[in-house]
C-alpha cells in the first residue's frame, strides 16, 4: 500500500514564473540532476511542461529513498502557499505517494553539455522524453567518495588542532570527537553507549552514523528517516533511542544544511531560516536554524 507524504521543496524563489502557472493537484515529476555542477545529487521539481519550479531538500529523507533505493512515485501539487501582499513569493508543498508509479529517472539532455541553450544550472532546460536510465552501478559512485571523504575528513582532524596540541569538540560533521583519549578507551566508551541499545537499534545507530557522514541532518529529520516507510523504517522507538545514543551537535549539522541549500539555488536569511525550520523542510529548532543560516552567510 502506497504511503503519501508532504514534502515542501526549496529554491522556488528562482522559479516564481513557472509557479505561477501551476495549480493545486497538478501532477509534476522528481527528476535526478546527476550531471548538476552544484549537486550531483539534486532531485528538480519539474511541471508538465518540463519546467523546473524547486527541488527536493538535499538532506530530506525523500532523496535517498528515490536516488538510492529506487522507490517508486506520483508526486502532485498539494497547495501553493505564499502569493499575497505579505508573503509575495510563492513556495510549494508536493504531496508525494511512494510505492506506486514508476522510478525517478535521471534529466538527459538531447545536447551535450557545450551545446544548446542552458539552464539556471547550467543543464538544458528540455526533458528528453525517452530519458535514458541511469548506470545502474552510479548510485554506489557517491558513497566510494563519500569514504575518501571521511578517510581524508579523520587524517585532517586527527594531525590538527588547537595550539595547545588539542582537538576541536567536534569534527566538520558535527559528530563528537574525544579528546585526549586513545583507541581503546573511544572503543570502550562506544561499546558502552551500544550495550545499552537493542539489536535494533544498534543496527540504526550504525546507519544514523552513515546518514551524519554524507550530509546534513537535524535530530527529528535523522528520526524520520530512519523510521520512514520510504527510509529505513525502523520503528520510532527505535530510531529515537539510536539517535539520541549519538553525540551530535545539531547547531553544526544546521550550517551544513544550511551550506547545502545554498550551494543549490539562493536564499534570503529569513527564507533560509524558515527552509531549514520548517516541518515540511529540515526540522531544525528555531535557534539551530538561525545558527545556520548566520554561519553560512546568509544573514
């Protein structure tokens, strides 16, 4: 059985004439942008006509779902917010059925990428109608690099620190990092953490930690995907007691999230703040969104 869900996309602020023409129940398409020079692992919102109106938040649980597992979808227009004298910019909330429809495939252009009319980024702006399906080995491409990545990540913050010879509290991706202690003693205390979970959550504690390696997750955004239908779908419990098993600094997790979307398409302070705060965005608190947002420099 299919299992819907409301999803708000990000970067509309770029797209405000596509919008315009859109209508509530309208039917769109989720489009991976493998080729995007910003994001290899963008997801565009496209309308019936091709256009591009947003795109899926990079740190949302949908992402994986559609560009690593393959889930198929329908996604339509819920509502259109925004569009008055108050709030003039108007922003969309999909609602996104997965488990029925086909699986999202990859944007291929008819041009090459020196060819042809561009897109904002850089892509062309048409949607082959018989797109080819991706390789079926590219969705492993990112995590190999997303290991170099980490092995390079530890080096770095194992030969720096401060200049008493210390480590920062915490590494680039917000995880704790201990200080002054040798391998066997961060194992023991690890184990420590882990002898108090069940199988379970031992084994959802293992993917919150991949989840927190490859990009930017609030504690409620981590929770839901692990225990989403569309994600890991552990049960609530479960999930709640993995992530909270973590010592995570959320305010970091905020800044690249916050880094992220904005690598994506531009933002205000305060739309970025309300992006990553949402409950149909990042689920951030008030206070670790306006971290980010300031520490990213949009505010």
């Amino acid at each position: 059985m299919a299992k819907r869900y409301s999803v708000g996309i990000v970067g509309e602020s770029n797209y405000q004439a596509a919008i315009a023409e859109l209508r509530e129940g309208e039917h769109v398409e989720l489009v991976p942008e493998p080729d995007n020079p910003h994001d290899p692992r963008a997801v565009s919102v496209r309308d019936g006509e091709g256009a591009v109106i947003g795109y899926i938040p990079r740190s949302h649980w949908l992402t994986a779902a559609l560009l690593d597992e393959g889930k198929p979808y329908t996604a339509r227009v819920e509502r259109i917010e925004g569009g008055d004298p108050e709030r003039p910019s108007r922003g969309v909330v999909l609602d996104v059925a997965i488990g029925v429809g086909q699986a999202a495939s990859p944007a291929v252009s008819p041009q090459s990428a020196t060819d042809g009319p561009k897109g904002r980024l850089g892509l062309s702006p048409d949607i082959d109608a018989k797109r080819l399906a991706g390789d079926p080995k590219k969705p492993n491409d990112w995590k190999a690099g997303c290991v170099v990545l980490l092995v390079l990540a530890m080096l770095i913050a194992y030969c720096s620190g401060d200049d008493d010879g210390t480590s920062s509290s915490f590494d680039e991706t917000g995880m704790s990092i201990d200080e002054g202690l040798d391998d066997m003693t961060v194992a023991e205390a690890d184990s420590e953490a882990t002898d108090l979970l069940t199988g379970p959550q031992r084994n959802a504690r293992r993917n919150a930690e991949s989840y927190l390696r490859m990009t930017g997750f609030s504690r409620q955004g981590l929770i839901d995907q692990l225990s989403s239908d569309a994600g890991n779908g552990y049960a609530v419990a479960d999930a709640t007691a993995a992530v909270d098993s973590l010592d995570v600094n959320w305010s970091a997790q905020a800044v690249r999230s916050a880094e992220s979307y904005l690598q994506m398409t531009g933002f205000s302070c305060q739309g970025l703040i309300e992006q990553l705060s949402s409950s149909s965005g990042s689920q951030y608190t008030l206070d670790e969104a306006r971290y980010g947002a300031e520490q990213a420099g949009a505010c």
